[in-house]
C-alpha cells in the first residue's frame, strides 16, 4: 500500500491519472513489470489529513519484490508529480 499526500488545491483526478500513467511506464519495463501479478490500484481518496488530502494505492506483486517496486515508483511518481506541478505538502512529525 502506498500514500500519498497532496495539496487540497491540487486536483485529485488529475494526480490520479498521473499515478497510473507512473505505474504503467513500469510496468511496461521488464525489470519491474515482471514482478507486477496486477496493474496499480487505486483506491482512491483515503482521508484528509492536515496537510492534504491522502490518495491509497496498492500494487500486487511476485513474493519480496513489494519494496524494490515501491520504492521505484515513489521515486518516479515524485518527479512526475513535480514537473506537473503537484505540490506535496511536508508531513509533519508527531
């Protein structure tokens, strides 16, 4: 399951389509499509946080494999949502 917070000013759908287009890329590469049993799912909007509004996904990988491609794809979906101009409120420390 992965998180993500953003902007309340920012479109929700929008940043939606963006984390599917991320996760296809992807999956169309060998190294990581390989270990995706499904495409991304994405639930949705979670809840409202503080600082924003927090989207959950979810992708079904081979046994092991869940944090290579998390990590992957939090990298990616990162720059994406920066050079789309998606702001990704800090998260504050309890």
């Amino acid at each position: 399951i992965i998180d993500v917070t953003i902007s309340f000013k920012d479109d929700s759908d929008r940043v939606m389509e963006i984390m599917r287009n991320v996760a296809e890329e992807l999956r169309g590469e060998p190294k990581f499509g390989s270990v995706m049993l499904e495409p991304l799912e994405i639930f949705g909007v979670e809840a409202f946080a503080e600082t924003g509004v927090i989207i959950r996904t979810r992708f079904k990988t081979v046994p092991s494999r869940q944090h290579t491609l998390g990590r992957e794809y939090r990298r990616r979906l990162i720059k994406a949502l920066g050079q789309a101009g998606v702001d990704l409120p800090a998260q504050r420390k309890p």
